[in-house]
C-alpha cells in the first residue's frame, strides 16, 4: 500500500488541456493531503523557427497558464506552491526539473494538449515513465 507520507516534492505538468486539468487536481489533492511543496511546470514546445512574435506569444501564454494553475492550487488550500516556466522538448524539460528541483514525484496526463486520441499513451507521459529517476503518476 503506498503511503501518502512519503512523498517529499510533488510536480505537475500543465498545458492547460481537459487531461492535464484532471492532472492538475489529483497533485493538489496529494500535495494537500500530504501537505508537501507543489510545482507545477508548464513547457512551450519549440517547433522550429516560428518567429519570433509568435515565441513571445507562446510565452506570454504559457505564463498566464501558470498563474491561474498557481491560483488554483492556492485556492485548494497549497500553502507552498512554484511555479516553472521552460521552453524545449516537454519531457526533456520535465525531466531536468525533476533532477534540478529534487522531486521525487511528478504527475502528468496521458495525454496533452495536442495530442493524436490514437494514441494509447502520449509521448510525453510515456518518456518520462521509461526516464525519470522519480515516481512518475500518469492521470487519465
């Protein structure tokens, strides 16, 4: 039986999709029942050379994406919640930080926001299960 009491640092992966949103709330339930320190990430996929207005636009967007996701979880009841903002492939991304930031479990949706639904699993979620030295909890 896994015991919630053993979890240190808990990160969620946003791209503000319907499976990602279901991610969103199983970590604030954890990180308040366990009443351990969330992060939330949140990766703009770099694709290219999109210019450099439509990379600013990325930006902006996914840092509005962070703040409703951080008001949300404060509004959960999170007392100690973060923040991170990182441009590059999602699940190389999200693997850094979980080296970088010491997390031992990071929770993400099957599936993102672009996602093919042919697709048993994303490849996102399906590299950081074969990668990540943490626990990772993959949310349909």
């Amino acid at each position: 039986m896994l015991k919630v009491d053993t979890f240190q640092k808990i990160l969620v992966a946003v791209d503000d999709s319907k499976i990602s949103n279901k991610a969103f709330q199983y970590a604030c339930l954890l990180a308040r029942n366990s009443r351990m320190p969330l992060q939330i990430v949140h990766v703009v996929e770099e694709f290219g050379n999109v210019g450099y207005s439509i990379s600013k636009e990325l930006e902006m967007t996914g840092k509005e994406i962070l703040q409703k996701y951080e008001a949300r979880a404060k509004s959960l009841g999170l007392t100690s919640v973060k923040t991170i903002h990182a441009r590059g492939n999602p699940s190389e991304e999200i693997l850094k930080i979980a080296d970088r930031e010491n997390v031992d479990t990071v929770i993400v949706g099957s599936r993102g926001r672009y996602s093919s639904k042919d697709i048993l699993l994303g490849s996102t979620s399906y590299k950081l299960v074969h990668y990540s030295k943490s626990t990772v909890i993959i949310v349909k």
